[in-house]
C-alpha cells in the first residue's frame, strides 16, 4: 500500500485548510490521503433517524465533501475517507503511528477560547509518534508555485540529535523546490551583560561554538540533498522569540519535541511556535 498522510477534519475552517495543504502536500511527495473523522457516538449500522440529527449522515457527507474537494483540484491524487468511532484524540495518535506525518488544523492565539481551553491538537501533537503538523485557515492556498523568498525553516538546538528534524525539513523542503534555513536561537548568559551591553567576546565566542555545531549537524544533510539551497542563522536571543521571528513568511517552520513516555508535554519553543508562528508548524518526535 501507498504510503499515507493522515489529516484530521471536523468540519471548521482550520481543518478545511489542513486538508488542503495536506493535499498539496501528499501530491508532492506521492503519498496517498486520508481524510479521518473521528466521533465516539457514529453506529456500527446506519442510524434509522431523520438525517438532521444522524451523525452518521452529517460525519459522511463531511468527508465526502471534503474529498470531492480536494480530487476536483488534485486529479492524481489518491484520496481515501476514514469514519471512526472513537474519541478523536486518541484516533488521531493512532492515526498518526500509521502515517507518514498526521496534519491538523490549529487556531494559535486567535481566539481566548483556544488558548485557555485548547483543543484536540495540543494532546495529539504531545503523544504522536510521529510528526504532526498544524496549519491555520487561510493558508495551504499558495497554489503550485512557491511565492518568492518562501523557504522551510528548521529550529535546532544543538544539543540533542536533530536527524529526525532534518529528515524531514529537507524532504519537505526537496519536494516543495524551496530553500531551507536553518536556525538556532542561544539566550545571552548573565556573566556575559555589562553596563554598557554585553561583553561582545563572550558572544562571539558563544557564536563560533554554536556556528560549528550546527555546520556539523548540516553536513550530512547537505550532501544528501545536493539539489537543497541551505543556509543557516545563529541569533542571540530567546530560542523562542529566534524561531518565530526566523519563520516569517516560511511555507513551514520544523521544530522539535523530545519524547516523554511517562508525561507528554511541549517544550517552550514548540509551544511558542504553535501559539505565535503565523505558516504551518510541523512538531517532529525525538529522542
């Protein structure tokens, strides 16, 4: 079977626009597509219940919809709709383990209601096995060709194995035909402000170690996707406020979760790119 990329819909208009930046993304990297709604109530049979108040009917003519959508403008395109009667998160972690990446839709902080009390994405994104990505209404409309200056940018923190990471922004980046910037934000240490600023020795230095660390992560990367323009930034600042800012006007920004089997959480720039980061965030599992 044809590899899958597995979006998650329920009907709103961040899930419609993950659907279809997923579309254009599996017809990139010739994968096919699964459209999943999950809801704990749909029946086994066929309801025997006016079709106003059938979730059955209502969960059938979503995907449907949806899928007609998406094949009028991706004639290629495998695309296969999924019903599955479960409480949505853990279908879509589920989901997730069986697909190349699992993509989502995500309010960030438009609205009060979705930072103080979420939604499915934030518990789905911290249990995956695989990457998640979140995408806002609005975008995944930016047609087959790239808009000038897109690029994917990848956050790397040095000290823990980014392979994973990189796997995937380079191959995102390879099949999209765009350039790929990779970033690494450092916070300037204490011992390293004085009155008038900072001590520029200590930065420099903090600059050089981190330059050729991130070189080193790179190398690999470089020769294996040849075909890649790559380029790379060390910004002095908050890791978080760096990524971010790094990833304006980005077709997708990569960031990391380092995997925690007994409590799932996100760490601060996943959080800070999820919440603040305007293009679709990918949040990629790792050791």
């Amino acid at each position: 079977m044809q590899p899958v990329l597995t979006v998650g819909l329920d009907g709103s208009p961040e899930s419609l626009a993950a659907a279809r930046w997923a579309a254009d993304e599996a017809e990139k990297r010739k994968l096919t597509l699964r459209l999943l709604h999950a809801w704990p109530q749909l029946a086994p049979e066929p309801a025997r219940v006016p079709s106003e108040v059938d979730q059955n009917y209502w969960a059938k003519r979503l995907v449907h919809t949806a899928q007609a959508e998406l094949q009028a403008r991706h004639p290629g395109l495998s695309v296969i709709g999924s019903l599955v009667a479960e409480d949505a998160e853990n279908a879509l972690v589920q989901a997730a383990s069986e697909s190349e990446a699992l993509v989502l839709g995500s309010r960030g902080l438009e609205s009060v209601a979705s930072y103080f009390l979420g939604d499915v994405s934030m518990p789905v994104v911290a249990r995956a096995q695989r990457p998640v990505v979140l995408v806002r209404a609005g975008t995944g409309e930016e047609g087959p060709v790239p808009a000038p200056g897109s690029r994917v940018v990848v956050a790397l923190k040095l000290r823990d194995s980014s392979d994973s990471l990189l796997d995937f922004a380079f191959h995102t980046a390879a099949a999209r035909g765009v350039p790929l910037l990779a970033v690494h934000g450092r916070s300037v240490p204490l011992h390293a402000r004085v009155p008038w600023g900072v001590d520029h020795d200590v930065t420099e230095e903090m600059k050089r170690d981190a330059q050729k660390h991130l070189s080193m992560a790179l190398r690999p990367w470089r020769e294996k996707y040849p075909q890649v323009d790559v380029a790379d930034s060390i910004r002095l600042a908050s890791p978080s406020k760096a990524v971010v800012q790094a990833a304006e006007g980005a077709v997708l920004l990569v960031v990391g979760r380092r995997e925690h089997r007994l409590a799932p959480h996100l760490g601060p720039v996943a959080q800070a790119a999820i919440h603040h980061g305007r293009c679709p965030v990918a949040v990629v599992p790792h050791d």
